[in-house]
C-alpha cells in the first residue's frame, strides 16, 4: 500500500505539478538539477525531526527519500514552520512539501495535493489537575486551549467549545 501511495504521488507530481499559477520548477528542471527540494516539518516526530547526527529521520523523510529514489536525484530536506509551507511552494523554496498540510478548498486554489499518506486524529492533553470526564468538559472559560493556527482542529474547537479559551500559536514547540 505504502510503496503504490508514493508510485502515485511521484507519477500525480510528474503529471500535474505541485503548484499552479506558480513559477514552480517542472519535473524536467528537477531531474535536469538531480535534486529535489523537499519542505519538511523542523520538528514534527515521528514525521519529521533532527536525529543523534544532526540529519533528518521519519516517517516523512523516509517518503521524500522514496520520492527522491523515484525519479533519480537527491533528496534536499528544507525545514518548513506551518505558516510558511505554502508560501515555500508559492516562492519556488521547494518543489514539494512532505508534511501534514490540511485539504481545504482556499489552499486548492494555490496549490494542488497528491493523494493523502496518512491521517490524523485530534486528542487532549493535560494533567492530572484537570478532572473532565470527557472533552465536552472543557467548553468552560476556565480552560485555555492551546491549538496552532491553521490546524484543521482550531474551527471544530470554535463550533464544539465556544465557551473556552483559545490560544493560538504559529509554529509547535522547538527542540530544547
């Protein structure tokens, strides 16, 4: 399954293109220059990150490898926050993001998506000082909800818990 997703995203990639209406480079200009660059999450693990020996490892490395493989260059990992991944493929920074970027019909009208890797599911975080016995529990203005901004989840928080706070942040957390 794994090994047809990426058969599919690299012939989808070689077809249309990742970006329309961009000066993005064509499969050929790719090939021609024998890399690939590659906009990945800076630290985002299991998915992306910066291993023991200051290279990248996981899930979406191992399909920008795969991609790069595919047709016949180098892999160029480029860190990319949130914010700044459709702005990387707009500005031709890279010629393909290999992370979570949530399908929305605004974002297709810039860009174009290959066919989902994986799938997400929102969860809460807390501690022991918090006592809800389910998530509805937290529509009260006594809890903050820390989401980041343009997550998919940040307009079911808005509809299903009106009533809590939220705080929105641009990037998640950073490497200590």
């Amino acid at each position: 399954m794994l090994k047809r997703a990426i058969v599919v995203g690299a012939l989808m990639f070689a077809l249309c293109g990742l970006v329309t209406g961009a000066q993005a480079r064509s499969l050929d200009q790719i090939i021609k220059s024998g890399v690939v660059r590659i906009g990945v999450g800076a630290n985002q693990p299991p998915s992306s990150s910066l291993g023991p020996n200051n290279t990248y490892q996981g899930f979406d490395i191992d399909i920008g490898n795969r991609i790069a493989q595919t047709l016949g260059v180098k892999a160029q990992f480029v860190p990319v926050e949130s914010p700044d991944r459709i702005p990387f493929l707009l500005a031709d920074r890279v010629d393909l993001i290999c992370a979570e970027l949530t399908r929305n019909p605004e974002r297709e009208k810039v860009i174009d998506y290959t066919v989902p890797l994986h799938t997400e599911a929102m969860s809460v975080l807390t501690t022991d000082k918090v006592q809800i016995k389910s998530w509805k529990d937290l529509n009260n203005p006594k809890y903050t909800i820390v989401d980041q901004r343009g997550n998919n989840s940040v307009d079911f928080l808005k509809k299903n818990l009106p009533n809590a706070k939220l705080l929105l942040v641009e990037t998640g957390p950073t490497p200590s």
